[in-house]
C-alpha cells in the first residue's frame, strides 16, 4: 500500500506546486463558475420562475458546475506530463502510472475543494440560505467529494488518450455543458419534452437534486444513492481506462 501511497503523494505535492506557479489557470477555474452563478442570479433569475428565490435553487447547480469545470482540467495537466516526455523520468525512477496518475486527482480534489468552497461562500454573501444539518453538510460534502474524484479520474484518462493539451481541453467544454441539460438552472418540466428523457436520466441531475435537498433541508428520497452509483460506475471505468491508456501510451 505504501508502495503507491507516498508516491502518489509525492505527485499531489508536485501537482499543485505547479498549481501555484500556474495563477491564471488557477484563477480562471474559480473565477469562471463566480461569474457565471452572478450572470444567472442577476441577469436571468428575474425571469426564471423556480417556485422559490432564485439564489436558493441555482447555487446547488453552480457547485457541481464549478466541480465539473476544476476537476475536468486535470485532462490538461496529465496531457502536458505526457507530452513533455516527464513521465519517461519518472519510469526511470520506478514511479508507476497509478502513483502518477493518483497524485494528479489528489492535486485536483484539493484545488476543487477550494474553490468550490469559494463559491458556496460567495453564494452565502448573496442571500442563499441552507437550512441543512450536521448530518446533511456531511451528506452534501460527501456526495460532492466522490463527483470529484470521479470526474477527476475520468479527466485523467481523457488526458492520456488526448494527443496535445489542447485536445484535451476539449473535455473542459463538455463537462461545462453538461450541466445545462439538467436540473442545475431551470426545472426539467419546463423544458422541450424530448429533452425529459436526458435531463431526467443524466448523471448530474441526482447530484444536484441530492446537493439541493441536503443543503436546504428537503426530502432527497433516493436521489443521493443514484448519484452515488454514478459517481462509483464513473470511477470505476475511469480507473480501469486510465491503466489501459497509460500501458498503450507508455509502451
């Protein structure tokens, strides 16, 4: 265990040292998910009939929006470690791909965390008001950690099959879209009807829908076990590709 454990450490450490050095990245994944949660509140919330403050009902959303957006960057940073030929040195060292790979997705989960957290505080300063309890910000919390490491994973493995950085970027732009055919801004009903079957069925919609009930204090009913499921499929896969595509690249 400690074979891979201090390594990937190690790799962690090193991955968010490059975080530092690497501001604007850093700002604009928070930056972005601010922006964008001010931009619906403001400009749009007025229009958009929830049943309740608009605040309360998109805050949920933008946190997995802003964990979607930081945690599918990683496809970028693994992309330019094996473009830059720095894994062919760690080899040499007798790392291995999962430490390499782990440190990436512990470095991710960290810096998400973060500006997650920002973002929940930002949303608090402009009246979105939980009425969660102890257990329910454990639940909440929970729910949010397993989507990051989940999605990190994947993102890891999209940045070992991508050819070049900018490729892998592309995953960037899908997991920001993802969001906006679910429940994260608008209610389902009020979409088109041949969307239902997607929003209703996607693996964001019980996130948010297990985020929004926890964090406000609703009945959740078994939205948090479906999101769960996702979360455990998704890392699954995403660990069983990512050795694959670190075997075929390194090879």
């Amino acid at each position: 265990m400690s074979d891979v454990l201090t390594p990937a450490l190690t790799m962690a450490g090193r991955s968010i040292r490059l975080s530092r050095r690497n501001i604007d990245a850093v700002i604009t994944s928070m930056m972005l998910p601010l922006m964008l949660m001010l931009v619906f509140i403001y400009f749009f919330g007025g229009a958009i009939n929830t049943g309740t403050k608009y605040v309360t009902y998109v805050i949920p959303g933008i946190l997995i929006l802003c964990a979607a957006f930081g945690a599918s960057s990683t496809a970028v940073s693994v992309s330019e470690d094996m473009k830059g030929g720095i894994i062919d040195r760690f080899r040499s060292l007798d790392v291995g791909g999962t430490a390499i790979l782990a440190g990436h997705v512990a470095a991710s989960t960290v810096r998400n965390l973060f500006s997650t957290t920002l973002v929940l505080g930002v949303g608090l300063l402009i009246g979105f008001r939980p009425a969660a309890s102890p257990l329910g910000w454990l639940a909440a919390a929970g729910i949010l950690l397993a989507f990051l490491l989940a999605i990190s994973w994947l993102s890891a493995a999209v940045g070992l099959l991508a050819k070049t950085p900018e490729a892998a970027a592309g995953f960037t732009f899908f997991m920001m879209f993802l969001p906006y055919p679910s429940s994260a801004f608008v209610p389902i009903h009020t979409m088109p009807s041949w969307l239902h079957g997607f929003a209703d069925h996607q693996p964001v919609t019980p996130l948010i829908e297990s985020l929004r009930g926890l964090l406000l204090g609703h009945p959740v009913g078994t939205a948090p076990w479906t999101a769960l499921a996702w979360c455990g499929g998704i890392l699954a896969v995403a660990i069983a590709l990512s050795g694959v595509f670190f075997r075929v690249r390194t090879a």
